[in-house]
C-alpha cells in the first residue's frame, strides 16, 4: 500500500472525528457562556475541561488539510469567554437596577431563626470506665 492510499484511508477516519470533536467543543463553549452568566465557576471549569477534549479531537482533522473544525472550536471558547462575562454583568446590572427602583415591591427577606439557648445547663454525670479484662502490671506500664 502507497503512502498516497495510506493518507487517504486516514484522513477518511480523521475528518469526521475532528467534525466531531468541533461539535463537542462548540456544545461545550455554549455551556462555558451559561455557566459564567449564572457565575457558576464549577460548572465553567468542568466545561471547558471538556471543551479541551473536544478541541484536541477537532485538530485530528488538520491531517487531511482541514483546519475549519479547529478554527471553529477555538473561537467557540473565545466567544463564549467573552459573551458570558457579558451577559453576567448585564445581568448584575439589571438585578441592581430593580432593586434601586422604589416602585418595585419585592417580599421581605425573612430572617433566619436562631435557636435559643438553654437557660439552665444540662448536668452531665460523670460516669466509670471499667476495663472489660482485668488490668494487669504490664498494661498498666504501657499506659
């Protein structure tokens, strides 16, 4: 077999594993925004761990000169980066902007119980212990 057919075969296998991979990376960038949005640092983190797996198999179809599927999930995780530090201080903007607002009645927030204390303490009667076996000289040395 020629180095030629060699090749081809290869990049037949690889060009549909970096497609992917690219789809895995775009599904994980869109989950980086939403989880940087919502400031959910751990599900960010998990996300683009993923996005590295999805990135790495989308270069697999840079062997057969196809490098669309890298450059896509690259850009996915730049964009999402930026759209999701965006969109969180949009929405921080938009949460301050009604609590500011006096005509907006939002219910009252309840306060947390705290439990009372004992007013008188509870008398706690020392109790024995006794060994289960009789003591003997060479545990008593050891202790």
């Amino acid at each position: 077999m020629s180095t030629l057919a060699v090749t081809h075969t290869l990049a037949a296998l690889f060009v549909p594993i970096g497609i992917v991979g690219a789809a895995i990376a775009l599904i994980c960038a869109l989950i980086v925004a939403f989880a940087l949005a919502r400031r959910a640092a751990g599900l960010a983190g998990g996300a683009a761990g993923v996005w590295i797996v999805g990135a790495l198999l989308s270069w697999a179809s840079g062997f057969a000169d196809l490098w669309l599927p890298l450059f896509i999930s690259l850009g996915a995780l730049g964009a999402a980066l930026v759209i999701g530090s965006l969109l969180r201080v949009l929405v921080g903007s938009v949460s301050r902007r009604q609590q500011l607002e006096p005509g907006v009645q939002t219910s009252p927030a309840r306060e947390p119980r705290a439990q009372e204390p004992r007013t008188q303490p509870t008398r706690v009667a020392p109790t024995q212990v006794r060994p289960s076996t009789p003591v003997t000289e060479g545990i008593r040395a050891a202790a």
